[in-house]
C-alpha cells in the first residue's frame, strides 16, 4: 500500500513548553488510523503541522509524497481536513459554504451539484441546508464540517474529533460513511471515544506528553491490558484450596488470585505467563480434577485501560 501521510520526526514547541516531540509514523492507502490521547497531549498541534496550518520547529509532514512546508498548496489539494470544532462562517447555509469550499477546490457546473447532492444525502444535511450555520446544533455543524473536508474526494482525511456532538444514529451514519471510503484513502482520527477505535480503525496511536508511546492494531494494543486473558471462575468457598493448588499447577499460569464472592462463593483469577491463552488448559484441569466450577469465563483487555496505563506513565 501507498504511503499517503507521514510524520517525520514532527516537534512543535511554544515558548518553554514542547508540546510535539519528535513524533513520526506513517499512514498507507486503506488505512483508518485512530490518534489517542489525553487533553493537552498533542493531538491537535501534531494535526495542525500535517495540515499545514501551523509551521514546524523541526522534521517534515508529507501528503502523497509532498512536502507540506515546502509545497503547501500543492500538498493541500490532497487533503480533506476537520479541525477541531468544525470552524465555518456562521452566517453563510451549508448550501453556501459548500458550493464556495467546491469552487475553491475547483468543482463547477454540473460536477459540482452533482457532488452537493451526494453530501446532503451522506450526512443528511437536508432539514438545515438553507439555514444560517450559527443557528446549527453541535452535531449539525459537525456534519457541516465532515462535508467540506470530503467534498474534493481527497487521498488523505485529517479528522479532529469526527463525531463529536453527534448523536449515537449519526455516530454510526459517519462511521458507516468513513468504512465506505477508506479503502481508497489514508485516514487519521482523532478521538477521545475508545469504542470508536474498535469500530473503525485499522490501528491505534496512543500519545503522551507529546511522543508517541504505544503504536498498533486495536487488538494488540488490549492484549497489552494487565487482564487480557484472565480467565475468571467461581468455586465454593469449601473447595477454594484444593482449586488454587490444582490452578497454580496448570501450564503457563503466573499466578491465582482469591477474590471474595457471594452466597458461599469465592472468585479465582487466573493470570496466564506473557498474556498466554490458557483457558483451555484451565478447563482440562478442571474436568481432570474434578473441581467444583460454578461459572468460567475468559476476559479480554480493555482499550481503556491500556490507554489509562501507558498515558500516566508517560
């Protein structure tokens, strides 16, 4: 695949503070990219230099091979950006604002309503079409926003905050949209709604303090979590000791932790060596022994969780 946007060793600072620090990574053709991180952690300053809407104290931002800095207008034709809070002219209609964001990226005659017919369909734009923009709800001005940024059809999409202020239908409408578009462009998110990665992006970057600290797909990100494939079973309280020596004993188990329970009942945690799948280990020693298991089950990590540890520790 292509490689469509790319960070190279991007850092910002202002004044003593340096609120990007050396932050590269690459985005290919087909790519949903979700970019995570707590306020403050440089997000939207990292967002901004690829767009070319701040400069860059050092390293380069390139889209479709082209040097943001050095070639801006050029660069910029290959992008389809939503900065943070969907900024638009309040007093113009979506109709207006539209039709002047296609002239400006050279869409006339019938090309031009053909593709503002299609975005007001898409983001079902029509009960506000004529309306002033500054008279909007949150989630309209949004959708507002979404359309200027994809109105060119172009290779790399640069969202901040996507949906925020959208209603969990419209959340779902915008994602459906952004799965139907990505196969042919490079995508990067910015979000603060983790089931929102899971649902649409192909990987994760997780920053703090202005680095990178983590970078991969959704599900290698989890199984980083301190409970991705716990595996979880309630016994009674009489037969707690025999369980836990018969589970400490099982292949790749690390450790088993006793948590009270109720009505007689204790809770086992079974934590496997290096993230292990060892449920079906579990089970085979259960049958075997003949241990009392009321309930089993296995856990998987949560992105939440990996994101709360990896951020404070940064």
């Amino acid at each position: 695949m292509d490689v469509l946007l790319e960070a190279d060793r991007l850092t910002k600072r202002f004044g003593a503070l340096t609120a990007v620090d050396d932050v590269s990574f690459q985005v290919r053709r087909g790519e949903v990219v979700g970019f995570l991180g707590p306020n403050g952690a440089g997000k939207t300053t990292t967002m901004r230099m690829i767009a070319g809407y701040l400069p860059v104290d050092a390293g380069r931002a390139r889209l479709c091979g082209v040097d943001v800095q050095q070639q801006p207008e050029r660069a910029r034709a290959a992008l389809g950006y939503l900065p943070e809070g969907a900024p638009a002219y309040g007093e113009m209609t979506p109709l207006g604002l539209l039709t002047f964001v296609a002239q400006v990226r050279g869409l006339d005659g019938n090309a031009r309503q053909e593709r503002l017919r299609e975005l007001r369909a898409y983001l079902q734009l029509d009960a506000v079409w004529r309306r002033p923009i500054e008279t909007l709800s949150k989630g309209f001005k949004r959708r507002v926003g979404l359309a200027q940024a994809i109105l060119h059809d172009p290779d790399v999409l640069v969202l901040d905050e996507p949906t925020d202020g959208l209603d969990p239908n419209q959340k779902f409408e915008v994602r459906k949209l952004l799965q139907t578009i990505a196969p042919d462009k490079a995508i990067l998110i910015s979000t603060h709604i983790l089931e929102e990665v899971e649902a649409v992006c192909d990987r994760a970057i997780i920053v703090a303090r202005g680095r990178i600290v983590a970078d991969g797909t959704p599900q290698a990100l989890q199984a980083r979590a301190i409970d991705h494939n716990v595996v979880a079973l309630t016994v009674p309280a009489d037969a707690a000791e025999r369980s836990l020596e018969e589970l400490r004993n099982v292949a790749q188990v690390a450790s088993v932790e006793q948590q009270p329970g109720s009505n007689g009942e204790l809770l086992l945690l079974v934590r496997p060596a290096n993230g292990a799948d060892v449920l079906p280990a579990v089970n085979a020693r259960i049958r075997e022994a003949a241990l009392p298991a009321l309930e089993v089950s296995r856990r998987r990590g949560r992105l939440d969780d990996v994101f709360r540890t990896l951020t404070r520790a940064a």
